[in-house]
C-alpha cells in the first residue's frame, strides 16, 4: 500500500481540525467586527463540533 496515503481516521482527524481552525478564524473576525449575532451562530456550530 502507498505510504502517501491516509487512512480514513487521519483524514477524519484533518478535517475536523480544518473545520476547528476555519472556526475559529470566523469567531475571530466576528468578535472583531463587533457582530454580536455572527458570534452567537458561531458559538453555537463550535458547540455543535465539540
């Protein structure tokens, strides 16, 4: 088998992180936009995630 490859956990894995980080980064940009109600609806999908 090619050693390149992931296996289906390592690709769960990488895309709940990519999922967390892309997360975060909008909580981020809402926070400083001040969008109280973005941040509501992202705090909400963060919960969802955990």
């Amino acid at each position: 088998m090619n050693r390149n490859r992931l296996n289906s956990a390592e690709i769960s894995n990488l895309h709940r992180a990519n999922l967390q980080k892309n997360l975060q980064r909008r909580i981020e940009t809402a926070r400083a936009r001040g969008d109280e109600n973005l941040l509501k609806l992202l705090e909400a999908e963060a919960q969802y995630l955990r």
